[in-house]
C-alpha cells in the first residue's frame, strides 16, 4: 500500500471499546484490583484491522483528517498503532490525535489526583510516542504532527516535545489547515510550531469533508459549536454549524458499509439540532430522528444540555415525541448521553454559565437540573453527568449546594462523575485546574457523594440496560469484581481518612523520575 502520511492514536484511543462507549470511561483511570493488561481488554479491546493495518473503525476526528488529506491528493491513511512498524521506511509524515494526551484533563486528572497513579490512557500514549516504530521514523526524519482537542496539553510538557521531536502542534478545527500544514512539511518548507485555529478559521459546512471510513461506533457529528457561552468551554469560541441531514446519512452510510449499523449523533447539544439560537426547532428533530432511525440499528446521543431536556418536554413534549419513535423502530430499550451540571450553585452559575439555564434563569438551575434528570429518568435516558470543583471565584458555599443537589438526584439514574476544573474557553488563562487546584473538605464531600451515586445505579445500569445476554457475561463479572473492589476502598477511606481530610494543594508535572518509570512499563 501507498503512503505518505500515517495516522494513529495510542490503544486507549484506536478502540471500539467493546461497541459501549461509556467503558471508554475506564482508560481514564488507572487499573484498579486486575492487571493492567486485562483492564485494557475490558475499556479498550484492540480494533479489527484489514491486512494493510488499518483499523475497521478509528475515532472520528482522525477520520476527518484522513478525509481532508484524500481529498486534496494525499496517501494518507489511518493505522492502528499495532502496525507502524510495517511503515517505518515509507511514511514522511506521522500525524497524531488524542482528546487527553497526558491525562490533564477530565476525569483523568480527578483519578490520578485520587489513586496517585497515572491512568492508562497516559500510561498507553506514552508507550506509542516510546516505541521502536515511532522512534524509527524520528531517527529517519519523519516529521511529526499532534493535533486534537487536548493539543493545549503539549504546552505544559515542553520537556516531551523535545524528547519526542515534535514538528507541529495544532489546536482547533483542523479540516481545512492540515493540507497546508501537509503540503509545506513534504515541501519542506518552514510551519510553526503550535497553530491555533481561530474561530474566524474554522471551515464552513462545505469545507469540512466527509468521512471515508467507519467511526468508532458509528459516531456523526450532527452540529459544530455552540450557543450558551460558558466561560469555561473552548467549544463556545467556535461558529455554529448545523449539518444538513443528508451529509449526516451520507456518514452513516459510509459506517454501514464497513459493518458498523449504529450510531452516535454527536453535538454539544443534540437538542438544539436546528435551532435557532437556543429555540429548540421541533420539525428539524423530529425530522432527523425520523431519517436516521430508518437507517440504523441502535443509537444514542453524544450530548445534551439540561436546561433544553426541560425546554423541550415542557414546550411540546419532545422528548417523549423523539423517545417513543427510537424505541419503537430500535432495536434498544434506552438511550445514553452525556451532560454537564457543573455546579449546583446559583450564584457561580450565573457567573461562569449564565446561558446554560436559558430559557430559563440561571437562579433556577439547581431545579432546572433535577427536573430534566427525572424527565430523562422517565423515558429511560440514562445520563452520565459531570461536575466541576474548582472554578475561578468559586466559595466554600457554592460546593456545598452542589452537594445539597446531589443529594437531589440520588433518585434518578445516572453516572455522576466530578470533575477538576481544567481553564479552557474563556477562562484559559486563569490559574488553577490540575496545575494547582486546592481540595477542600468540601470538594471531598462532593467527590464522596458522586462516587457512591454512580458505583450504586452502575449496578443497575449494567445488570438492566447496558449490558443484557450472555455475551456480556465476563465483562459483567470484571464490573461487579471491581465494583466490590472500590466500595470497600471507599468505605476504608470513609472511616480511616476523610476524618481526618484537611486542605491540600494538588499539582500534576511529569517528573524524570516518572518518564522512566512509565517508558519501562
């Protein structure tokens, strides 16, 4: 085969984790009570490869950029990271994606602060960028590009981009940038360092290609950007785009032709899929569910925000409207999603997320939030949810009503996980996250209640919905062994350290000492 260009990611990335998308959850912690080796098989099994090692299915963003460079005349391919090796004397160009290269962010940050132990996700990259093939290709001079949505990552490792011979660092919507950054590398021309893409850069609809390959677990992105402002999320810096339903089946179709009959329609908010602005837009939903549930299988939704899950039941009952027409053409009997809470505190809502509510107040969120738990609870959409400790300005008070709605939602089913702040968005400049966050009694608290939510209703999720036959049968017994694992963990801190917690300031560097350990291993 023919190439000039390789893409690739480590095993915690290039995976399909066993067709459930929320064991991906899993690579963001260390290995707790089994192997390393075994904890990987259960959240990130190796892909199916052709005979050319490429991956059946790869993640989307590499997808995109494998699209981008066909298109503009490259041989680019995706490999699974299993396979360089075989390409080590023909590639001129290694380009690499991740969402969480170094485990800086969440909630692989909130797991190493917790265990004191690197997660495997940081742990797997680390064994790419020291393989013999990568290596190889940097001893030949192949060129080196990293790239995604942790791309911020590699400035506070700059001590590994010299390790490593990193040549480009990209960071934003690279669709349209990585053919020029493609074009000047074989040329050899000079490309700085780190490339930001503005939002002013970010390709319109026409510019971003089509996916040539299948995506992990049939993943389409519906929409770009987002509406709501919150100071913290980098996704808000971007325009909105809306995906016409036809580009939209056009991905499914490619997925279903390498055999991958589901999908995940992805947006930061799916609900304001044809909105405008945050008026949630009946016929265009209606209208997508309609045309996608006629092509697939089996599907769920990447994201979706709180307060347009209760804009839209109130207003006309869309929820049970889009429901009812997924479970009754579907083979499936509920529907994953992921959502944010942030925090339970009015007045820090107001401050950092002051959309977020809309239409809504923001002095409504605490209520805003259980309202659409229960409305999800009641149609079978099961929420893995996060919060955020540490915000800029935020008071020992505005932890504590997180806490108190917490203790609000145990009722409903749902993971709950904490989460560091990481300064992103608008807040990017500001101190704090992993680099120096102070944990609190109250953070611990917080931390202590999620945890006890989410190891109580994963019982019931996996035993009811998530993973029903036989052939989910040893992963089940995995679960329920490490489930009983880190209830007894916890209930030992509950009474031998959290006592006794007080104040403490946290920080994540990679120390010398650390690399060696980990390049070993």
């Amino acid at each position: 085969m023919s190439i000039d260009i390789a893409i690739t990611t480590d095993r915690s990335m290039m995976t399909n984790h066993h067709g459930r998308e929320f064991l991906g959850f899993l690579a963001t912690g260390p290995a707790i009570c089994i192997p390393e080796s075994l904890w990987m098989y259960l959240c990130c099994p190796k892909p199916k490869t052709d005979r050319f090692g490429r991956p059946l299915e790869a993640p989307y963003g590499l997808r995109k950029i494998e699209a981008a460079l066909q298109d503009a005349g490259f041989e680019a391919h995706i490999i699974d990271p299993d396979h360089l090796n075989r390409y080590v004397d023909r590639v001129k160009i290694l380009m690499i994606g991740h969402h969480d290269f170094f485990a800086f962010g969440p909630p692989s940050s909130e797991w190493w602060l917790i265990t004191k132990r690197e997660p495997v996700n940081r742990r797997s990259f680390f064994r790419l960028m020291e393989s013999e093939a990568v290596r190889k290709m940097k001893y030949r001079g192949v060129k080196i590009v990293v790239g995604g949505p942790a791309a911020w990552q590699w400035l506070w490792e700059p001590e590994l981009v010299e390790r490593w011979g990193i040549d480009v660092i990209v960071e934003g919507e690279a669709d349209e940038i990585i053919v020029d950054v493609a074009q000047k590398l074989l040329r050899g021309e000079k490309v700085p360092k780190y490339i930001s893409v503005g939002a002013h850069e970010s390709p319109p609809i026409d510019k971003i290609p089509l996916i040539k390959g299948a995506s992990v677990n049939g993943l389409v992105e519906i929409m770009r950007g987002c509406p709501r402002g919150c100071k913290f999320c980098s996704v808000t810096l971007r325009p909105l785009r809306h995906i016409p339903i036809e580009r939209i089946l056009l991905e499914i179709e490619v997925n279903k032709r390498f055999g991958v009959n589901n999908v995940i329609l992805h947006s930061e908010d799916v609900l304001l899929y044809g909105a405008r602005g945050i008026e949630i837009n009946e016929e265009a939903l209606i209208k997508l569910h309609d045309a996608v549930t006629k092509n697939v299988e089996n599907m769920a939704w990447a994201h979706a925000s709180l307060a347009a899950v209760v804009y839209a039941q109130r207003k006309c009952r869309l929820i049970t409207k889009i429901t009812d027409i997924i479970y009754s053409r579907l083979d499936q009997d509920y529907l994953g999603v992921e959502v944010g809470i942030e925090t339970g505190s009015p007045r820090l809502a107001k401050i950092i997320m002051p959309a977020k509510a809309v239409p809504f107040k923001a002095e409504e969120w605490p209520d805003i939030v259980e309202e659409a738990f229960a409305i999800m609870h009641d149609h079978r959409i099961i929420p893995a949810a996060t919060f955020i400790l540490g915000f800029p300005g935020e008071e020992p008070d505005d932890v504590i009503k997180t806490i108190e709605l917490l203790e609000r939602l145990k009722r409903y089913r749902s993971l709950i996980v904490p989460m560091l702040f990481v300064p992103m968005g608008t807040l990017k400049s500001e101190e704090g996250g992993v680099v120096g966050m102070k944990i609190t009694q109250e953070h611990a608290e917080a931390m202590r209640m999620a945890f006890w939510h989410t190891v109580i209703w994963a019982e019931d999720i996996t035993h009811n919905f998530y993973m029903k036959g036989l052939r989910y049968g040893p992963l089940k017994l995995i679960i329920k062994v490490f489930l009983w694992y880190v209830k007894r963990k916890m209930r030992d801190l509950e009474k031998n350290f959290l006592p006794k917690f007080s104040d403490r300031k946290l920080s994540l560097r990679t120390s010398e000492s650390e690399l060696r350990y980990m390049c070993k291993t």
